[in-house]
C-alpha cells in the first residue's frame, strides 16, 4: 500500500488557517469533503470530532493523524494539511502538531483502516521529510516530497 493510493493533491492543504484542535478537525473535514461530494461534511466532522473524544490522535514529533470510519464510504481518503505554527492538539510528547494526516475508511475495512494508519505513522518518522514539508510551498510540492518519500518504503 502507498499513500499515494488513497491521498489525492486536491486534498492536501499547505497552509492551514486553524489555531485550534477544533478549527484543524473542521478544516480537515473541509478538505476532506472536497473529494467526498456525496457525503456531508457535517458528516465527516462528526467521525472525526468522535475519534478525538475517545483520545487525542496527536503523535510525537508534531504529527496528529486523526482518523474515522464512514458506512458512506466505499474507498479510504485522506487529507493533509501543514501548519507552520503549528497547533496544539494534545500530542503524546506535550508539543505541538505542524503535520495533520486525516483518514476516514469504509465502516467495514479495519484492516486497511489499519494498514493506513500504519503506513502514514512509519511514513513520518523522517526528520527530513518533517523538515522538507515544512518549507514545501504549494500542495503540489507537498504531494512531490510524500510520494518520493513513500516510494522509499
């Protein structure tokens, strides 16, 4: 599996505007939305607001990968958005996110759900790419730096 299989350019947001844990999830379920057309994204708000209730998806190293499942669904999607600033989002080492990777997967596929979350936490551990990202200025740089990175694995 690649990430590229399941994360598109339109979803990828290379400068969000949120400051806070609620603004990243309504932004990220706005970029979600934009490749999801027949699903609300009242809809994808709610899953990804109810996984954040059961824990902070906020990582170490200032990824956060917040994640859900709809039955609308018939494929996993994601988005990714950079935040300067970066925000906190109540990670595991207390600092703050600057990396958000949002999956939403059919109701019916925790293996790939899974596989995912997985492939994006291994994906990230690269202080280069973290560092690189940073900088990136378009979604379309952005996307380069993943899918070259991903190609390593």
């Amino acid at each position: 599996m690649r990430v590229t299989e399941f994360l598109k350019l339109e979803a990828i947001v290379p400068h969000l505007a949120a400051r806070t844990k609620a603004g990243v999830i309504l932004e990220l379920a706005t970029a979600l939305s934009k490749i999801t057309p027949g699903i609300p994204l009242t809809r994808i708000h709610e899953v990804l607001q109810e996984r954040e209730k059961i824990g902070s998806t906020g990582m170490e190293k200032g990824v956060a990968i917040p994640h859900g499942r709809l039955t609308e669904l018939d494929n996993l999607v994601a988005c990714f958005a950079v935040s300067q600033e970066g925000v906190d989002f109540e990670a595991r080492d207390g600092r703050p996110s600057h990396f958000f990777f949002a999956l939403v997967a059919p109701e019916n596929s925790a293996g790939v759900h899974l596989k995912a979350l997985s492939k994006v936490s291994r994906l990230f551990r690269s202080d280069a790419l973290r560092d690189a990202l940073l900088e990136a200025p378009t979604a379309e740089a952005i996307y380069a730096l993943i899918s070259q990175e991903d190609g390593k694995a």
